[in-house]
C-alpha cells in the first residue's frame, strides 16, 4: 500500500510511522528501507486484501499517475470488499499486475470488478520471450497454415483479421499460461512510450494485438502523462 491514514490525512509512508489502513481500518506502520519502494505494511498480514501485491515501482508510478483519490480504493460489493489499484472518474477498475497469477485470481478478480474493469500488466520480465512475427505482410492465409506449429484459435476462426493493418503478431516463448482465462481487456507495458493491448491469444504461444501510445491511454482514463512521463521507471 502506498496511502495510510495519519492524522486524518492519507499521506505516502514516512520513516517510522505508524497509520490506519485506509482500506480495512487496522494499523499499519510505514516500511522506508533502501532496497524496496516505501510503503505501508500490516502489522497482521491476514488483516487486508490478500489479492495485493508487494509494493513495486511500477505499481506505484502507475498508480499515483492517476491521481492520490483514484488509487488504491476500496470497492465493496456482495459482503466482500476489494482493493482496486485504480479506479477512475469514469469509474473504470485498472488492476496493475507485475508478477505471476493463477487462472482463478485472474477470474475471481475479474467477476469481483466486472465488465468496467482492466488490466495492464508488467511485461518487462518477459519481453524478451516475445518474437515479431512478421508473416502477415505477405497477406497469404495459407502460409500460416502451413507453419509447423498448431494454429492458434484466432486464425483458424478469423482469418480476415490478420490483414488489419495496425495489428503485430508476437511469438511468444514460455507463455504465461494462466493469462489464457482472461476476459476483460489487457495491457501490457513493456515500452517507455507505448502499451501493447493485446486482442487474441493471451497466454498463448501466438499473440495478436496493436501498439497504442501510453499518452492516449493515460489520458483516456483520466490520468496525468506529464508525471507518468517524469516519473516512470524508462527504460524498463
Ligand atoms: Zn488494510
């Protein structure tokens, strides 16, 4: 957590701090070592939201682009209660996801937060497992088709599509597996300027998609590209 409650202000950790959770209203004390980001901790772990993840410089660039109300909010629905990384004035969910998560996680989160709900993921720890294919140029069907390797589901349904123009195909060694349950829109920032939102084939050995510009992405959902721009961690 990057916010904690200290003297009814949400303030970012300080050293040797101790504050309330704004999420679950227990204590918290603040962690401001040299190695990892400072953040709040829990004094009892099982006390918050247990879909959060460690604190990292990613997150909390990405999070604190979106302004101190729009991250890290407590959504409430059914009894239960989550913690968004980013909910925006247009009140969509962006999850932030850096390391590893299960098929069920990823589903589970997904019917918490619904349909307004997307993710944008850190691909700087396997981009290099990702190949531009550049077969598409030739604009012929069958050679896909005679590739040694099982056509995915997305070419053998739609093969128009392989001819949009914007599109870029990846060959994706040692796929992140799990990301094959996802539903909901994704992103992956694996560039200083730009995020790949990926269309088909997500956790697969084939990926198609298209390169947006992080300014139009920041700016669709309502954040501020002049800090994210003097802020991120570049080059990832
Ligand atoms: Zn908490």
């Amino acid at each position: 957590m990057i916010w904690a409650i200290v003297s009814g202000e949400k303030v970012e950790a300080l050293p040797k701090t101790k504050g309330i959770c704004p999420a679950c209203q227990e204590p918290v004390f603040s962690k401001c070592g040299e190695t990892n980001i400072w953040h709040w901790s829990h004094f009892k772990k099982t006390d918050c939201d247990l879909w959060n993840e460690p604190e990292s410089l990613w997150h909390k660039q990405w999070k604190l682009t979106f302004g101190k109300d729009n991250n890290e909010i407590r959504i409430d629905k059914d009894g239960k209660w989550h913690i968004a990384d980013v909910l925006t004035n247009n009140k969509v969910i962006i999850e932030l996801q850096n390391s590893l998560i299960s098929k069920t996680t990823i589903r589970e989160r997904e019917e918490f937060y619904g349909e307004r709900m997307i993710w944008l993921i850190n691909g700087a720890s396997f981009k290099q497992n990702l190949i531009v294919k550049d077969f598409w140029e030739d604009e012929d069907y069958r050679m896909i088709k005679s590739l040694p390797q099982k056509p995915v589901r997305w070419i053998r349904k739609k093969p128009e599509i392989i001819k949009g123009k914007n599109d870029q195909f990846f060959d994706w060694k040692r796929p992140r597996r799990s990301w094959i349950a996802v539903e909901r829109h994704i992103f992956i920032d694996f560039n200083c300027d730009k995020l790949f939102w990926v269309k088909e084939g997500m956790g697969t050995n084939q990926i198609r998609g298209t390169y947006i510009a992080k300014t139009d992405f920041i700016k669709k959902y309502g954040g501020n590209y002049e800090y994210y721009n003097q802020h991120s961690p570049c080059p990832l």
